[in-house]
C-alpha cells in the first residue's frame, strides 16, 4: 500500500520551504528549503521592496527537487493526497492575459502606498473603514495597486489580474488563477459587515472589480498540478491543490489556533502576534488589524487580529552579515546574546528600520540604538538588546490588542527563529507576562495539514493535528516580570522620544 503524505510550501521573503507530512501520523516525512541564504529584497528607492514573483517560483522548484533527492523511497511508493500553500502576505502580484508577470511584486513591508491609504482613510471616513472593512486601507495590497495606477498607467492598462503571492504560486502549480475570501481580506477589499467583496474600496481607487480573480474556498479544491508545473518540479500530475493561506493565518492553523481567544506568534522576517475572535474588532489607528481567519464562513466568521512588526528576522540577519564573524551560526549568536545580563547594560534597540510600521501609527522611523558605551558594550550586548528591543516591540503592540478588547493568557509558537533563542523567550514571557507554549511544527507543514483538510482526507479538523506536540512550556517569574518592567518603561520612553521628534 502506498504511503499516504501530504505537501505543503511556505513562500516567504527570505526563503521558500517545503514539507512533505505522514497524513496518518503527521510527522515529517522530508523538507528541504531554498535558497541557502536569504533571497534578497530589492529596495529602488527609500521605502521600496520588491521581490519578483519568478524568484520564488524557481526556489519552490529548487526546494522540491531539493526534498524529493533525499528521499530513500521511490516516488511511486507514495502519493501526495494534497498541496497547500503559505504565502508572504499583502504583496501585489500582477499579470497580463499571457499570465506574464508585468513587474516584481511590491511585498508585504513596501511603504510607498502610506500616504495613498491615509488619504483613503480620511475621504472615506474612519466609520465606514473600520465598521466595513475593519482596517485602514493603509499600505494594503488594495493601495499598492492605487500607486501602479496613478504611477504607472501604461502598465496598469496591461493587468488582466492582480493576485497576492499564493495566488502567483497556486496559478504556477494549477494553470488556473483564483484568490479566497481571506486573501481579500488582507488586501482590504473585503466588506466585512456586507459579507462580500467592497465595491466602495474599488469605486473610491477607480480598480475594476474583473481585475480580482475569482474566489475559491481557503480549504477545497483550487485545481490541480499541471503537466508542465510537475515536470518542472519532479511530480506527477493531477494531485490536487486544496488549500492557501497568508503566513500568518496560517502559522495560527499550524498551532491548531482555530478558536476565539487562541493567540499564535512568529518572528520569522517580519514578527506577528495573531490572535482569533469571533467579533469584528478593529482599532481606529489601524495599529494593529484584522483579516478573514482561515476558517472564516458567514456562519462562524472568525477572523485574526493581526500585530506586526516589520524589523524582526530581517534586523537580526542584518546584524549577523555586516557586524559578525562570518563563520557564527545564529546559534551562536544566541549564545553570545546569553553570556550578556539583562537589559544588555544599558543598550537599548529600537527594530524599526524595516519601513512604516503600522504599529506606530504607519510612522517611518528607522532602526535605533541608543545608550551605547565604547568601553563596555561588545557583540553580544548588541546582539542582546536587538533580541529584547523586538520583545518591547511586541509588548508595546500586545498593549494595543488589549485595549481593543483582546484577552489572552497562553501564546503559542513553532520552534523556529527567535523562538529558538532562550534569551528571546525568556524576555517574551516576562516582559508581555504571558505563558508560551512551543510547538515542533512550522509554516510549510501547517500548509500540508491545511491541504489534508482541503482535500477532505481528514474526518475534521481536530484529526488534522495528530503529530503536533509541545516541546516546550515556559510560565512568567514575577522577579524577571519586574526586571522587565523597568527595562520596557525606559525602553518604551526612548520609543516615545522618537516619534515626537
């Protein structure tokens, strides 16, 4: 009998990974990721970030083959039940009716559309953002497609469709190009309230609604691999692709955070706390925002509210290539970061230097150190105070989400990035004063399990996450909780500083 598995890719913006699980068991049956150093982020002005979509195209292609070399068995000793995908969120892909990539997509942490969705905000008004699309219209995928219109309009002339970046993938698997109703949601063209697309978003920036594909279930079937896209991969034919979600609604369904008052983090690239509630709750700065969950439905529309902060993984690799050894893994940069007392003696790390941050505000302020002493600071206070500056990050938008009415106790996470460093999570816990439980899954078997559920392999969704295990509880220290305190007060005034300058 043939091994039943299932495949999933993330797609992000540093790399692309992929996993084939066991669907019995859900174990890791082989992964593999490509490149081996992070894809570059092209930036042709200040503010800028572009990637092309054909990039991540070749390294899921590089990924798979990767994967499928290492793999002892004989391919036609298994069958791939499903595909899912994870995907960097909010990004603009656009095509042309050759299905041709018009330009490199304008990615999750652009900032050149501020200004277009602030305007929006104030002509439409903050009553209807917020009780209709629950957001800001901000830098979304909907205002980055405002600036290609005003900016450039021999190009926009040229679009047949516009698609976020798993809609690219699923297009380059499937032939066939859709998007799903969380997708919108992220782009701000989904009306919340009206249960259906936002005709006043598309009238207010002039975009014709048969530029958006057509809509697909988040789990179900979206097509199935082409011909050409598995002789390019490796692959056979026909297996369905049944499932797709941005990265972070999807890490929520990788930790089986499904309910209302469920909370998933990750600090990969970007950092993201992602909490699920059944309400339609919004905060009318727009610090922190809220999408259509992976399981929302008109009948039960759960949905995510999402905090990010853009400077996380990326300021952390920025650190390690232009002030490290190259020769330290980033192990070893956490060990580093772990021979240095808290609160780094006195260095202070602001993570801002990855573009407008929506949790100050869309504010552009840069990256900051502040309180550095020549005589006693070394490589691993700064690689200390970088770890605790995203931590106060954190805590200063987790303070945001509790203001507008969320309430959680326990945060879960995937043993991955950050949450692998013992300093990092022991200043996560007692400074937010949470409990953390760390799980041994990650974005690409997420995707898998959501394609086994997609494919209606699984009897529902609960039997989906056999295999997931905690491998680490960690609970607040109420004398780290007051250690933290006041390094966050002095922290969070230098924060302050900065955005009155």
């Amino acid at each position: 009998m043939k091994e039943k598995l299932l495949l999933g890719y993330d797609i992000g913006s540093s790399s692309i990974k992929a996993s084939l699980i066991n669907a019995v068991t859900g174990e890791v049956f082989i992964s593999a990721s490509s490149p081996d150093r992070e894809m570059k982020i092209e930036s042709p002005q200040a503010g800028w970030a572009e990637q092309h979509p054909e990039t991540w195209w070749q390294h899921v292609v590089s990924a798979t083959k990767k994967m499928l070399a290492n793999i002892t068995v004989n391919i036609n000793e298994f069958e791939i039940e499903g595909i899912g995908i994870s995907y960097q969120m909010h990004g603009l892909v656009l095509v042309d009716k050759d299905y041709q990539v018009l330009r490199p997509s304008i990615i999750w942490c652009d900032s050149r559309a501020v200004e277009i969705g602030n305007k929006a905000f104030e002509e439409l008004g903050a009553e209807y953002c917020m009780n209709n699309c629950l957001n800001s219209p901000g830098n979304f995928t909907a205002s980055k497609l405002k600036w290609v219109k005003e900016n450039q309009p021999e190009l926009y002339s040229k679009i047949y469709k516009i698609m976020l970046p798993g809609d690219f993938i699923a297009m380059k698997l499937t032939g066939k190009i859709y998007t799903t109703v969380s997708g919108l949601s992220e782009g701000i063209f989904w009306n919340f309230r009206e249960k259906t697309i936002s005709e006043e978003i598309l009238k207010y920036y002039g975009i014709d609604k048969e530029l958006l594909p057509e809509i697909v279930p988040t789990f179900g079937l979206q097509g199935v691999l082409s011909s050409k896209a598995a002789e390019e991969l490796g692959l056979y034919p026909g297996i369905p692709v049944t499932y797709r979600a941005g990265d972070q609604p999807n890490n929520a369904l990788s930790l089986h955070v499904l309910k209302p008052g469920e909370i998933a983090a990750t600090a990969g690239t970007s950092g993201v706390i992602y909490g699920v509630t059944d309400k339609n709750i919004s905060d009318s700065d727009g610090r922190v925002n809220t999408f259509a969950h992976v399981n929302y439905s008109e009948k039960q529309p759960n949905a995510g509210v999402l905090l990010c902060i853009n400077g996380t993984g990326i300021q952390y690799s920025w650190i390690k290539q232009n002030f490290m050894d190259s020769s330290l893994s980033y192990n070893d940069l956490n060990a580093l970061a772990g021979e240095v007392s808290h609160g780094a003696d006195g260095l202070l790390c602001y993570p801002y230097g990855n573009g407008a941050e929506r949790s100050l505000k869309n504010k552009e302020i840069n990256g900051h150190f502040s309180g550095i002493n020549f005589n006693i600071h070394g490589r691993g206070h700064l690689i200390r105070a970088a770890q605790e500056g995203i931590v106060f990050s954190f805590r200063y938008g987790l303070d945001v989400m509790k203001s507008i009415g969320m309430e959680f106790k326990v945060v879960k996470a995937g043993f991955s990035n950050l949450f692998q460093s013992a300093v990092f999570t022991e200043a996560f816990v007692n400074t937010c004063n949470v409990e953390l439980e760390i799980y041994n899954t990650d974005g690409s078997q997420g995707a898998a399990r959501g394609a086994g559920i997609g494919t209606g392999y699984y009897a529902n969704e609960d039997d989906a996450f056999n295999g997931l295990k905690v491998i680490n509880k960690m609970q607040p220290e109420s004398t780290l909780v007051e250690k933290y305190e006041r390094i966050y007060s002095g922290w969070k005034s230098g924060l302050e500083n900065l955005l009155n300058q």
